[in-house]
C-alpha cells in the first residue's frame, strides 16, 4: 500500500498542478494564420464553364494577408504570425511544425472549398459520315461479301463542366476520433505557459511518460471544446453578413495541421471556389475583406471570453451543431 502512495503521488500532485493552473485565465498572446496550399500544390481549382479559372492557393493567400492585417491592427498586442506570404509550397508537417515552434495560442488555417462538377454536353453541329453495311448475296460457292456505303449525317457535341449549387461559409474542426492525433502534438510539444500572462513561466510537462497521459488527454478535450467555441464564434460571425453560414464541421478522414498543432485551431472554408457566385466574391476585394472582418471580431470575442471568463456563462457544449463531414 505504501509503494502504491508514493507512485500515485507524482500523478495526483502533477494534476492538482494542471487543475489550479487551468482555472487562470489563459491569454491569447500568438495567433498562426495559414493560407491553404501554395506553389505546386494549387487546391481547388474553378474550371467550370462561366468560371474565373482561379485556384484556390492564390484566394487563400489574398484572404490571409487581410487577416492577418486585421488581426494585427485590431490585436496590436498580440503576435499574428502567418506561415506563408508568397506562392511557396509547405506540407501539411510543415505548417503544424511552423504553429507548434512559435508556440501558438490559436491556429487558424484558410481555405476554399470545392466539390466534383458533373459534366454536361450540347450539339455544336454536324458532319457528315460515311458508314458501310456488309451483305451477302448468292449461295453456296457462289456467295459473295458486298459493301454498301452511305453518306449520314451526325450531331457534333461539346463537353464541359457544369459550375455547383453548394456555396456558403463553413468551419472545421478536428474529428473528435482523432483525438489520439492531438495527443501525439502534445506529447511531442510539451512547453505551456501557466501564470496570469503579467509575471508567467514555462513548465515542461513530460506528457511521454505514462503517468501525465492522462494530462494530455484532458489538454486535447481543452483544445477541442475551445477550437468549438472559436468555430461557433466565427460562424456566427458569418450568419451576420449576407453570407450563407454552414455550420461547424468535422471531416471524419480527418485534418493533418487541425490534428497535429498544439492549440485550439479551426479550419475555414471560405467558401466553393467551384461556384459562379462563391467564386467572384472570394476573388474580389469586398469578399476577401468581409471573410477576413468576420474572423476577426470571432478572434476577439474569443480572446475576450477566454481571458474575462464569467462564472455564470455557460460551458460550450462539444455536441452544439457539429456536423460529421466526409
């Protein structure tokens, strides 16, 4: 009984520690922003009829260089790092590694959906083909092979890409059944910052050891109750605007940079790039700006609720609207 004590001790002390720490306000100090694809890796791309041609890496950048202005125009305290600034190519390793060095407080990733376009056909003309019947005539040893040939004429159709109907403003979350993904991030960048953010320190928890797994477990719940909290934030920043707003999502094949940072993070899929109307207003000046306008108030009214918490508000409930994606 003595030696169960002395090694359950470690375990108690060390989660009384993450328990008295977690109740401290928690500032938002550095926010990543990352624009979704780059260099050879286009994204989606608007090849349908009618369409702009545009690809989704440029959209991606345009969008996050507004965000991350207004976050740092509206947040001039807070450090807004972006992980790209021109047409360069990152894998997705390589984003998180990016968040997770910088030691990020929210990760926020752009993008812009698309979905398979059907194919449709019209008669642009005609032509004129000649076609041959084989007969036989006669019997026997008698019996020869004829050909007769005659001129029809034929229709002469054209192919192309019909533009979607979906169009609208979704936000992704990291699956819950990836929660084994967010605990490996953990484990793998264990510095956090405990304090009131005035006089704070860096405390390195070993969450490789069996013992403080638990920790890291309850740091993924922590991450994915806030990484919702942001993501209804932002979608109702959406539902303001014209802007269809389609929810907060989970996409069940999950998201490398959502699964892999350290942090709160949110995806959002500005919106289908693959759609006559979505497309032009991601490419213009006004949609860019608007996207980036709603994920800024969302970040402070986040930030806000994070650092001033309300003992009467209500927890987020992780089960609020969150639609299974593909």
């Amino acid at each position: 009984m003595k030696n169960k004590f002395f090694i359950l001790l470690p375990i108690a002390v060390a989660f009384f520690s993450f328990s008295s720490h977690a109740q401290a306000p928690k500032k938002i100090r550095t926010i990543i922003v990352d624009a979704g694809h780059g260099g050879q890796d286009g994204g989606a791309h608007g090849a349908y009829e009618g369409g702009l041609n545009s690809w989704e890496k440029n959209i991606t950048l345009a969008i996050s260089d507004k965000l991350v202005a207004e976050l740092q125009k509206e947040l001039p305290d807070v450090k807004t790092i972006p992980t790209r600034t021109t047409d360069i190519y990152q894998s997705p390793p390589e984003k998180a590694n990016i968040a997770n060095a910088n030691k990020g407080d929210l990760f926020i990733c752009i993008h812009a959906d698309a979905v398979q376009l059907h194919e449709g056909r019209r008669q642009i003309g005609t032509r004129v083909e000649i076609r041959h019947t084989v007969y036989y005539v006669g019997k026997g040893r008698k019996k020869k092979k004829m050909i007769k040939s005659k001129s029809v004429v034929v229709p002469e159709y054209e192919y192309y890409k019909i533009g979607c109907p979906q169009q609208g403003t979704s936000v992704w979350i990291f699956a819950a059944h990836k929660t084994d993904a967010k605990l490996k991030a953990i484990m793998n960048n264990s510095d956090f910052e405990i304090g009131d953010g005035s006089d704070s320190t860096y405390d390195k928890i070993d969450f490789s050891s069996n013992d403080n797994r638990m920790l890291a477990q309850i740091y993924a719940k922590r991450y994915q109750d806030r990484s919702i909290r942001l993501a209804s934030l932002v979608n109702d920043e959406i539902s303001n605007t014209e802007r269809p707003a389609l929810g907060i999502n989970q996409r069940q094949k999950g998201i490398w940079v959502l699964q892999a940072t350290n942090m709160p993070a949110i995806l959002v899929e500005t919106g289908f790039i693959t759609n006559h109307n979505d497309e032009r207003y991601l490419n213009s000046e006004k949609g860019q700006q608007e996207i980036a306008d709603c994920i800024t108030r969302a970040v402070k009214r986040y930030k806000e609720q994070m650092e001033n918490p309300r003992p009467t508000s209500e927890p987020v409930d992780s089960s609020k609207s969150i639609k299974p994606g593909q």
